[in-house]
C-alpha cells in the first residue's frame, strides 16, 4: 500500500526519518562508502572548494562558520578543565569566567612541548577532545597565567643564587 503524504515537507519528514533509521543500523559500511568515494574523487572535491572559496560571500561565511566551531570548542575544552566544569578559572577564588579572558594551561608548564608539535590554539582543543580530555591541564585566566610564569621564574632565579 502506497503511503500518501499530505505536504512535500511530510514527505521529505519521512525520507529524512527513513534514512537516518537506515545510517544507524548501517554506519560502517556508509562511512566506509563515504571515505571510498571521497578518496576517488578527491581532486574533484578540491576543485569544488577552490572554485567556491573564489567568492568573497562564501570565503566570509566559511570563515564566519570556521569561528564559531573553534569558539565552542574552546568553550567545551575550557570548561572540561575548569573547577565543576564550569566555565572559569581554577585559581582559588577567581571569579574570571569570559571566554577570551581564559586559556588552557599546562600544569607541568610543558607546553613548549606541544606547540613544537604544532597543537596549539584550536588544534590543541581538538587533539585533547580527540584523546578524551587527558590530565595535566587547568583553565586559568590570563592575569593567572603570568602569575603562575612570574612565580616560576622567581622561584628558578632564588635556586640559582
């Protein structure tokens, strides 16, 4: 018996629902699929995203898209860090709890490590999602951030002495 729909958008409702109940039970071989094709037509791909970024709306928009994603994603990673989960720094008693006022910080101040790796800025952020947020990091403001530096050099100039 054919399924009669009462508006193109009911129709499209229900392809939708039928596809996605089909990728759930297949997703496997439709990522496998996908990678397959992806790899066939590579070039075809790059031309098609040369041709697009051509157009100075598109390159805006991509750039625009490209922000916000980083943004949440620095929001996820400092928030995973912060005391609670919360958004904010972990120093006791800091209250600093803006996005651009807050960065990630290397509790064993090793970052020099990570940065000769190329991770840094959002590429860390998504280096640490993809690792399921390991240890050794805290969120700390940036006002923290120098005091912690300061701190650490005052201490290695007094062993020094």
């Amino acid at each position: 018996m054919k399924k009669i729909y009462l508006t193109s958008e009911d129709k499209k409702a229900a392809r939708r629902q039928s596809s996605r109940k089909w990728w759930m039970a297949n997703k496997e071989k439709a990522r496998k699929s996908n990678r397959d094709h992806y790899h066939t037509h590579k070039s075809d791909y790059a031309e098609r995203q040369r041709e697009k970024m051509k157009d100075p709306k598109e390159r805006s928009a991509h750039r625009e898209r490209n922000n916000n994603r980083n943004l949440e994603l620095k929001v996820n990673v400092l928030s995973h860090y912060s005391l609670n989960h919360e958004l904010r720094c972990s120093w006791k008693k800091c209250l600093v709890s803006d996005v651009d006022m807050l960065s990630l910080d290397h509790i064993e101040n090793n970052g020099a490590e990570d940065r000769r790796h190329g991770h840094a800025g959002a590429s860390l952020y998504r280096k640490l999602v993809k690792l399921g947020f390991p240890g050794g990091f805290q969120t700390l403001c940036l006002n923290h951030q120098f005091k912690k530096a300061l701190n650490r050099a005052r201490t290695l100039r007094k062993g020094s002495l």
